[in-house]
C-alpha cells in the first residue's frame, strides 16, 4: 500500500474499532458518568450494578445508551486520529533505522493525546449532559420520559450553563444537536470546548501511559523480531495497556467529568476551572473522589482497546481497500 492508503487503512480500522468497541462498552461508561458527579450525602447508585439496573428500571433498556449516538458518531474521527496521528509520529521518530526508546514512544503518545482532544472534548460535552439527565432527575425524585433518541425532563440540560445560575424548569425535549446549537449560539465555538484543559490533562498522559506500555507488552508476545505476535494476545496487550492507563488518569477524568457538567443537582457546587474543582472536591469529599469510577473506566478502556489492537491486527481496513477501486490508486 502506498503511504496515502497505509493512512487510510489505519483510520478505517481505529474507526471500525471504536464503533465497535463503544456499542459494547457504553452501558458501563454511562454508569462512570453517573458515578462520577454524584456527591457525598446524595448518592442515587450504590455501585455500577446498581446504577445499571436502576436505569433500566426507570429509563428502559435503551437509557443505558443514552448519549450513544454522539459517541458513534465522533468515535471513529476521535479513535482514527488518535490511532493514525501515534503512527505516524512514531514513523517519525524511528527515522534512523533504530527502534524507538522508550521515551520516543511516550512523545509520540504525546503527541497522539494532543491531537484527540480536537474531536473529543465537545463529544464529551455532549456525551455528558445526556448520560446524566438520568441521574439528576433520579436525584429530584421527579418523572422523567425519555426515548431511545430524546428525553424529556423536568430541568433543561443547560439549566445552569457555564454557572449563570440561570434555573428553566419547563419540560423540553433535549437531543445532542439541541444542545451543540444552544452552546454556539450562547458561547460560540468555546462552549462546546469547555473541559479542554481538563481533557488534555487526562488525553495525554493517558497516551503517553498506553502506547509505550502496549507496545512493549506486544513484543513480549511475538515468537521472533519479524513475526508479529498471536492475535489473542494482541487483544490482551490492549486491554491490559489500556486499563493501567485508565486508572491511572481516572482522576483527571473525574475533573472533566465534573466541569464538562452543565446541569447540577440541588445544593452541586460549581467550578470555575481545574484548580478550583480539585480543590473543592478534595475539601468536600476528601481524596477517594478522585477514583470514582476507576473500575468502570477500566472496564470501559480494557475491551475497547483490545478490540482496537484485534482491529490492527486482522487488518479491516487493508481489506476494504485491497477490494475497492482506491487500491488502484496506489503506486
């Protein structure tokens, strides 16, 4: 393949991958989220089983994919970049001929963690004010409607957008495209990226943790330098990779959690940045916060980037092109 496809190839495959790999996963990513912005003295959900279950009783099976179309919408964008930009600055890197360092390999993660946050930080935003609807009407104790595709409830998502204090009770109907188009209308292009600090301090050392450790727990797999390692052990390289560097960021991503979190419950204080959030969250709920969710987000990343590695290694998206019309488009 020539460059240009080897490219293509490589986003096909992070895209088929996160699609994937997010239609599995997102029940325990929504219950992470629920988790996360609960605060001491309000608990809804015990645990994730509990969260779980107490969403498909008052929100129906399709309430544990709430917010799911964002994500498998902006997924494959999110996961190709992210995939595609590792490559190719580990390409760069190695352009002595000698393998790459160790430290090399933690810049180009860098460097991969840099570029995501373009396309993950309003997917998240968005993500976020869908997966917790439930929860904050849970918290009221007021019925909520909902469908596979919108919700109705008794607070507008945007009830108290960027700490205006500004309370609408009326019941509406809010979809992800409502939400973007009420963030640009009020804050421009800046609403939809608030979080940013929050997601680059969780995307990069996330990347910088998982790419060095997979590639190395990869190359204890593989029978010779030449071959390439078993396929299940590819798979098992990518959740252990992505799990340790999950839990190992899962603080900065109850920070982002917290502020990418326009509508609060009652009495949920708000922040003004990352500072303040951390400082508020360690006086009011004491360090232990910081892990909310930790198990969830690792059995949320664990399968996700196994899967991703499965993705690579059978080789989706060289398929697709070697039978398409593009591969007469190479050299």
């Amino acid at each position: 393949l020539s460059n240009s496809l080897y490219f293509l190839s490589k986003l096909i495959n992070g895209g088929i991958a996160g699609i994937v790999g997010v239609t599995c996963v997102f029940p325990i990513d929504l219950a992470k989220t629920r988790l996360q912005n609960q605060r001491r003295g309000q608990q809804v959900y015990k645990s994730m089983m509990d969260c779980l279950v107490k969403t498909v009783r008052s929100e129906g099976y399709f309430g544990m994919y709430r917010g799911a179309a964002v994500n498998l919408t902006l997924v494959t964008p999110e996961k190709a970049i992210k995939l595609a930009a590792n490559d190719f600055f580990r390409h760069h890197l190695a352009k002595d001929g000698k393998g790459l360092t160790v430290f090399k390999e933690m810049l180009a993660g860098c460097g991969a963690g840099t570029c995501q946050v373009i396309v993950t930080t309003p997917m998240e935003m968005l993500k976020i004010q869908l997966q917790d609807a439930g929860r904050l009407a849970a918290q009221q104790q007021k019925p909520v409607m909902m469908t596979p595709t919108k919700l109705v409830a008794t607070n507008a998502v945007l009830s108290r957008s960027f700490n205006s204090g500004m309370v609408i009770s009326a019941p509406r109907a809010v979809s992800a495209t409502q939400i973007a188009k009420e963030l640009l209308q009020t804050h421009g292009i800046q609403g939809l990226y608030k979080g940013l600090g929050a997601t680059l301090m969780r995307d990069v050392p996330f990347s910088i943790v998982y790419f060095p450790l997979f590639a190395n727990l990869n190359r204890l797999g593989k029978p010779s330098p030449e071959e390439s390692s078993p396929f299940y052990w590819a798979f098992l390289s990518g959740c252990a990779a992505g799990s340790t560097a999950a839990v190992a960021v899962n603080p900065c991503d109850v920070v982002k959690t917290r502020l990418q979190s326009l509508n609060k419950g009652a009495s949920e204080e708000t922040y003004s940045g990352v500072v303040d959030c951390v400082s508020k969250i360690m006086q009011k709920e004491g360090p232990s916060a910081f892990l909310k969710g930790a198990g969830c987000r690792a059995l949320v990343i664990a399968p996700l980037f196994g899967i991703v590695q499965v993705m690579y290694f059978v080789g989706v998206g060289e398929y697709i092109l070697d039978n398409s019309p593009l591969r007469f488009l190479g050299p």
